[in-house]
C-alpha cells in the first residue's frame, strides 16, 4: 500500500530514531513553499554518524513511491541533505544545525507533534 508524504516523513523518522538521531523534527513547510512537503530535521554528533544515518535512510527507505532525487554533503558530513521531493531530510552535526537554525527560519512551518516522533513502531 503507497504511503502518503505524511507516512513516509514518521517513516524516515523511525529510520533516525534507530540509528540514534538526536533533536528530531518533523516540520510541514508544503504551505510555505513549494519545494517539499515536509523538512526532516536531525543532529548526528560526529561525521561518522551523520553518514550512517544517511545510509540508514538510503537503504531502508522505499524508493517506489519516493526515489532519493539527490545527497548532497555527504563527504564533507557537517550538514547531508536528501532530497526525495515530497520529503527533504537535513542530517547536521550540532554546530552546524545551530548556525543555520532551520527551525528559526522556517518558524512559520508547523511542526508535527512530537507524540507522533516518539511513539513511532515500524517494522
């Protein structure tokens, strides 16, 4: 059964949330902009597992319904970005994250519950 934008963003979150993604957030930019539906935000604490979180996400993520469009920072690993249209995923280490602050400027966007993050069981 297809997943809409919304099942497939808790999806990837799950899929952070197994590889020990911090500060996770979930924001619903689609009547903001035009570019996603929905920003997947998350910390890594080193460069080590800000790519194997992107991995994670490559690997365990259908591609059907959502095809990865583009990586982009994988080498240099302080902020990865996916982008599978519907859905854009920022993978940052802290003091990147903070310096760009997402959240500050998309602060319009609303964000999902957080009971929605933390409660996820996919299997």
């Amino acid at each position: 059964m297809p997943l809409d934008a919304r099942e497939f963003a808790l999806k990837a979150a799950g899929l952070l949330q197994d590889k020990k993604a911090q500060a996770i957030s979930l924001l619903e930019i689609g009547k903001l902009s035009l570019i996603a539906d929905y920003f997947l935000i998350c910390s890594g604490s080193n460069k080590i597992q800000t790519r194997s979180i992107c991995d994670h996400l490559r690997e365990s993520l259908p591609d059907d319904q959502y095809p990865l469009l583009r990586v982009e920072g994988y080498e240099v690993a302080d902020w990865i970005l996916l982008d599978f249209g519907a859905l854009i995923v920022h993978i940052f280490q802290p003091e990147t994250r903070s310096f760009y602050n997402l959240e500050r400027l998309w602060g319009n966007a609303g964000g999902v519950d957080q009971a929605c993050l933390t409660t996820l069981n996919w299997s």
